[in-house]
C-alpha cells in the first residue's frame, strides 16, 4: 500500500471535478484510506500545514483555456514546499460522437502545475485526464442527456481503474501520444490566461427573468460577480466556470454572443485607426511585442468599459431584448444548461 491517508483538492463549476473527487475517495475508502477532500474556493490555506507529511495528495481542476484556471494555479503556486507524492488530475471537454468518445485536450495542465510541485519538492506519481462532458455552453450547444450519461459511465469506470492502481502503489502517466499533443497545443494557453479569460468575463449578463435571488453571487466559487444597479455585474475576476449559469433557478443568466461580436469586430477597426494614427509620432509603438502589449490593455480597457456601459443600458427593454435574442444560449436547439449527474 502506497500511503494510508489521502487528501483531495478540487476545484468545481458545474460538478464534474467534484465527481471524480468523490469517485477518487469511493476508492480510497475501499482501500481502508484516511480521505479528506477540500473545495478550494472555501478552503483555509493555513490548514495546508496541517496536512500530514506522509499523506498522498491530489489536485482535480477543470481544463479551462488547456490549462488549469488561475484560481487552481494560484493554489498550487501558494502550496507550501513539501515530500509528498502528488497526483494530478482533470475533467476536460469530453464528447460523444455516436458511440465514439471525442476526448478533450489538457495542453498545459500537467506540464505547468508538475514543474511549479517538483521546484517546491513534490514527486509527482500520476497524471490523469478525465473526459467528462464538456460544461462551456458559451461555445458549443449541450451534449443530450444520453451522451452525458455515458460519459459519465465510461469515465467513472476509467477512474476506478486509475485509483485502484495508483493506490496499489503504481504510477500511471498520460501516454506519450497525449503528451506529444499536449505540448504541441500549450503555448496556446498564454494567450488565454493572458486575454481570453477576461473576454470570457464579460460575456456574461442577467435578463429580464432574473429574481433577484441572488444565487449567482453568494455561490461565485471565485467571488467574481457583484451587483450594480440592482442587477449582477461580472467582474474580470470570472473563471467562466458556469455555475452560475447552471445553477441560476429562472434561466436569466445569457450569454451575449452579439455583444462580443459587435465588440471584437468594432475593437479591430479601433486599434487599426489607432496604431496608424501614432505611428506616425513614434516607432515605439511599432515594435512588434510592444504593438500585441498595447492592442491588448487597449482591447480590455475598452472591453471592460463598453460592458459596464452595456449593464446600464440592460435596464431599458428594448436593448435588453436585443441583447438576448442575440444571444444563443437563449434558444432551445443549444440545449439545456449543464449541471453533472449527482447520483454517479
């Protein structure tokens, strides 16, 4: 037997990290393991002292942007230095085309987080991806609830085997084939933690059905939404997890497709009659890596303050139906909102 005692921290939206916490710990538990399993966003980071030195630990994240989102990093970052076995572990955008399961992408998941617990003096024992359904309705219509079944089933199973193995006292890593495509595919996640997270921040506003119960703001894992002028304002701190979207009781949470489209197509036309405006004052701005530095504060500033002026806006009618029936998450053919099966 590899250790006796087992801790787990997770990190989850919609409910597919905290599955394969549970699934982890159902096996540690059949291998008579002391399991503790901790919420990141409510946990205390000075009980970390209290971990016991020889305990196995485990991270499970959702893939946000291929990597792990920054409230994750973070923790990991902040971890204090320590000899315990490691295993990392998480869900990503699982499909199912047919009966073929189209597997998700971890890009930087594992590479970033094992350099960051290998320099603090951790051994990393196993790496494991787990192809839930994806949750990002922003993007992509809701898988049925046949296809969400049986990704859970098929995965569920897969974790057994995993945790039966590594607490046998095996390790067990991605094969080299994902690896290969991992590193192929995570430059790409500088570029989201860098921007594409704070355009996904502002993607995201209450309709008229909203109640005011404010349950999107008392269960923001992150608290990154706040209320202005009586309605849910989302701040650039916004992991895009979606459990507010998931769980929001009236279906008022949208996302606004056509606000971002406007938006980028308007931010493109901007930033080109800026620079060729002040080229002709400087060569500073036209080095390459300053040019990408300016467009980008000057593409989230003016983001940061068209949203804001858009939330006011909301409360006339008229703009607030132009904006949700730009919107495809207010349709039926995207599909439900996701939540992940409680009874697996």
């Amino acid at each position: 037997m590899l250790t006796k005692k087992l801790t787990i921290f997770y990190f989850s939206g919609t409910g597919n990290s905290l599955n394969v916490a549970k699934w982890m710990s159902s096996v540690a538990s059949n291998k008579n393991l002391e399991c503790n399993i901790f919420d990141i966003s409510f946990f205390d980071k000075k009980s970390i002292k209290e971990i016991s030195a020889d305990s196995l630990i485990i991270f499970i994240s959702p893939v946000h942007g291929f990597n792990y989102p920054p409230v994750m990093l973070n923790f990991i970052a902040r971890f204090p230095k320590g000899k315990n076995k490691v295993i990392l572990m998480n869900t990503r955008a699982g499909m199912l085309i047919g009966k073929y399961n189209l597997p998700g992408l971890s890009g930087a998941t594992f590479l970033w987080s094992s350099l960051i617990l290998k320099i603090k003096g951790y051994s990393i024992i196993g790496t494991k991806p787990v192809d839930l359904p994806s949750n990002w309705m922003s993007l992509h219509p809701s898988l049925n609830e046949k296809a969400i079944k049986k990704l859970h089933e098929r995965h569920k199973a897969k974790v057994f085997d995993f945790g039966e193995k590594i607490f046998s006292g095996k390790k067990s890593f991605v094969p080299l084939y994902e690896l290969i495509i991992d590193l192929i595919i995570a430059p790409i996640s500088i570029g989201y933690y860098l921007v594409g997270r704070f355009l996904f921040a502002k993607t995201f506003y209450t309709s008229s059905d909203c109640n005011d119960c404010d349950l999107c703001i008392t269960k923001c894992p992150v608290k990154a939404i706040i209320k202005i002028d009586n309605r849910p304002f989302w701040t650039f701190k916004c992991e895009s997890c979606m459990r507010c979207m998931s769980n929001c009781p009236k279906r008022s949470i949208e996302t606004a497709h056509g606000f971002i489209l406007t938006y980028c197509l308007f931010a493109s036309i901007m930033t080109g009659l800026f620079f060729n405006y002040f080229n002709r004052w400087t060569l500073f701005i036209s080095n390459g890596l300053t040019h990408y530095i300016v467009e980008t504060a000057l593409f989230l500033l003016f983001l940061g303050l068209i949203y804001r002026i858009v939330h006011f806006l909301m409360r006339f009618k008229l703009f607030e139906r132009l904006m949700v029936y730009t919107s495809l998450t207010k349709y039926k053919f995207w599909g439900k909102r996701y939540k992940a099966l409680k009874d697996f």
